[in-house]
C-alpha cells in the first residue's frame, strides 16, 4: 500500500523476456510494465493505492521470429537477446510534387516544386 511501483525480478532468462502481468482486482487508473531486462521488470501504478495490489506475472525467454507490437498497429522483429528492434522504425519519406499556377492579366506562369 502506498508505493507506486514494484520491482520483481527472476533468473536470468539469457534472452529479452516477453512479459504478462495481470492484477488481482481494480488497479484504479492503470498499470504498466517498464525497465524490462533478461532477469526483471517493474510494475508502475499511476496513482498510490490505499490498499496492497497483487499482481500475477509470467516472464518468457523471446525466441527467433519474435515480433513486437506498437500502440499504432505496427510490428516489428526484435533481437531475441536484446530486444532492440531491427532495422528502422522510421516510415518511408514521400516526396510530393505540387503545381502551383499563377495568372495575371499579360501572362500566366506555373511553377512546382517539392515539399
């Protein structure tokens, strides 16, 4: 009761570990896990309780192939180990061609360029 976060830790999984916590009753305003390594994780709870929070957890070992999803529905694979993603997470820049067209009385002009 009181504390805002909780650090549990294993065993070294000797791999990046693929985490599931699941509270015992209400959490109040949410939950989240942070600070993930081979051998531990910490729960963050975003207001103190009142009361003891109890939490079950399950810590996997990441195998080849493994993908992580993100809160904007995309995936990547990640390093089994390390848990760094591979290759870029940045989206493709797209250049855009636009006209533009001016008129005047005498003559009439157009122009494009990129943005």
């Amino acid at each position: 009761a009181g504390s805002k976060e909780v650090k549990v830790t294993f065993p070294s999984l000797n791999a990046y570990p693929i985490v599931h916590v699941r509270p015992y009753g209400t959490v109040g305003s949410g939950y989240w896990v942070t600070q993930v390594t081979d051998s531990g994780f910490t729960i963050i709870v975003s207001e103190a309780p009142s009361f003891d929070l109890t939490f079950s957890w399950t810590a996997e070992a990441s195998s080849d192939g493994s993908t992580m999803s993100f809160s904007d529905n995309t995936s990547a694979p990640y390093d089994p180990t390390s848990g760094l993603i591979y290759g870029p997470m940045l989206p493709e820049t797209v250049i855009e061609e636009v006209a533009t067209s001016t008129v005047s009385e005498d003559t009439a002009s157009s122009t494009t360029s990129t943005e």
